[in-house]
C-alpha cells in the first residue's frame, strides 16, 4: 500500500511548493511519487489565477497522463467543468480510483485548501450517501433551496444551530444549501445508515501544516494581490479570468470565491481600484484566519517551518 503524506496550511503559506520540493526528495531515493490536489476550486478548469493554480501543463509522460508542473505529476486538478456539479462525494470517488490504478505510485502527497477534502482522504469518513428510493425526494428539495435567496436560506437554519456556523459559511448559498440537504436527510432517514467508510487504505498517513510568520505571510498576499491587480486588461489578468465568468451569472460567481465576487463588483464599478485592493487584501486574511482556525482543531497534525523538519520525522 502507499504512503500518505498530506500538506495542509493557510493560503498563501507556501503548501504547493512544499509538496514540489517533498517530491523531489521522495524521488531522489528511488521511489515514486503523484501530488494530489485537495483544494475545492482547483478541480475546476479556467480557474487558475483567483485559485493560485500552479501553472502546469496537460501532457503524457511515460504512459503516464497528468497535469504536471517542473516534472511532477498532479491529479484532481483542472479537469472538471465549471457547468459539473462537483462536490466531496465525487473527489472521494476520483481519490479512490486513483489509489487503484495498476500504476499508482510509492507515495501521494495530499496538497490543498480545503480542510474538508484533506479530512475525508486521511480520516476515511464519507459524505452521506442517499438511498435510491428517495433519491427523487432530494433532488427535489435541491432543487426548491437553489432557487431560495440567501435571505431565506439563512432563516431555514434553526435558532441553535446559528452560533455553530461560521461567517463565510453562513454567507455561502451553496454551503448553506449543502448543510439543510444533509440535515433533512438525516431526520427523514433518506441516507444509508450503514455504509460510511472510505475504501481507501495508505500503509502510513503523515500529516503537515506549513507555519508561516505572520509578517511574512502579508507580505506574500500583498504581492499577490499586486499581482491580481496591476495588469487589469491583460489576458491573464483576474479581471479577464471574472468576465469569462459571467455566462454562468452573479450567483455563480459569488460561489467561486472572493476573488472573483470582488472583482466582479469592481468590473461593475462598485468601488475603486484601491478599495478593490484594499478588499482582496482583508478578505485573503480573513480566510486564512477560517483556515487556520480548523487546522488547529484536527488531531495528529504537525506543524513544521521548512522541508528540513518533513524529512526528519519521515526518516524517523
């Protein structure tokens, strides 16, 4: 079986070029290696610069096809359309075939945001799954909460179960819908009670948070959001990358993330170009803020401040 090695930290912390330098160094002894992307977003094609994608290639290596950035294979990344409906259920699925495959390597080393996708790999906890005979009664109530308001998604969450959701989750339609979803089914027993394990199996499972010194960490944002910023009309600019956006409509954009929702209204000259920065800058902290909140409450994580520390406790 392989060893699972996961890289988890804040944006902007320094994750994926961990997981490069990590590679290089599993492949220095002779062994083989695939980073897999953990991160939401990524998955989705056209998506590249408000996500911070790395900027790979599709190309056949060896028999091998993948998305590779400086020699390395990555999967689950770039290779879903943003009209999919793609969410944890189908990245457990993909993870799971890719662990299956006849050439599936020495090591996978889980890079990514999103704590959630991270968890479901290392812990082997599945999403709820519905049972076939109310299938139909589900995607019904999907369908009625999407075509709900914010508003009302809101005031569908009980009183006490308010002071338990976060700020960006509260604000998040897809989340907010996701979380009445799996509530319902739950008291109505529309789920399979019995089948909530992963197939997956790693001989070992090694779990990293990248530290990364606070002033240094607003320092590395403010260059990105420079970089977000300064080249507005060129055709890798984060403005061309959010008006390619607008066939799928605001909503859909508020989904993708704060990059693209404050970017948007700055196209829709909601504010200047300095509030726009000013915007970016403050919403970039307080996700990390979310990130490292959740990070800090996840059990065998071991924070370490450069590659040096990840290969000593690998050497054992």
């Amino acid at each position: 079986m392989p060893i699972l090695i996961s890289v988890q930290g804040i944006t902007g912390s320094g994750k994926s070029e961990m997981a490069i330098n990590l590679a290089k160094e599993i492949k220095k002894i002779g062994n083989s290696v695939w980073i897999v992307n953990s991160d939401s977003r990524q998955v989705y094609k056209n998506l590249d610069i408000g996500t911070a994608k790395i900027p790979g290639v599709w190309e056949t290596k060896n028999n091998l096809e993948a998305f590779y950035y400086q020699d390395f294979p990555h999967f689950l990344i770039d290779y879903v359309n943003l009209t999919q409906d793609y969410g944890l259920v189908n990245y457990i699925a993909d993870f799971e075939k890719l662990t299956k495959r006849g050439d599936s390597p020495d090591y996978f080393i889980l890079v990514g945001g999103s704590g959630l996708y991270s968890k479901a790999i290392i812990s082997g906890e599945r999403p709820l799954e519905v049972l076939p005979e109310f299938q139909k009664e589900f995607d019904t109530l999907k369908q009625q909460l999407q075509e709900l308001s914010l508003f009302k998604l809101q005031a569908k969450i009980p009183p006490e179960e308010k002071p338990k959701i976060n700020y960006s989750d509260f604000n998040n339609t897809r989340r907010l819908i996701s979380r009445i979803l799996n509530s319902t089914s739950i008291r109505k027993n529309w789920i399979n009670q019995n089948d909530h394990g992963s197939k997956i199996s790693f001989d070992k499972v090694y779990q990293f948070g990248v530290n990364i010194e606070n002033q240094t960490w607003e320092d590395k944002i403010k260059k990105r959001v420079q970089e977000w910023t300064k080249n507005q009309d060129g055709l890798n600019s984060l403005i061309q990358e959010t008006k390619k956006l607008e066939v799928f409509g605001p909503s859909k954009i508020q989904q993708l993330g704060f990059e693209y929702s404050t970017t948007w209204d700055y196209i829709n000259g909601k504010f200047s170009k300095q509030e726009w920065q000013k915007r970016l800058f403050l919403a970039n902290k307080k996700y990390a803020k979310k990130q490292l909140t959740w990070l800090k409450k996840q059990p065998n994580l071991v924070w370490v401040e450069n590659l040096e520390e990840v290969l000593k406790i690998l050497n054992g």
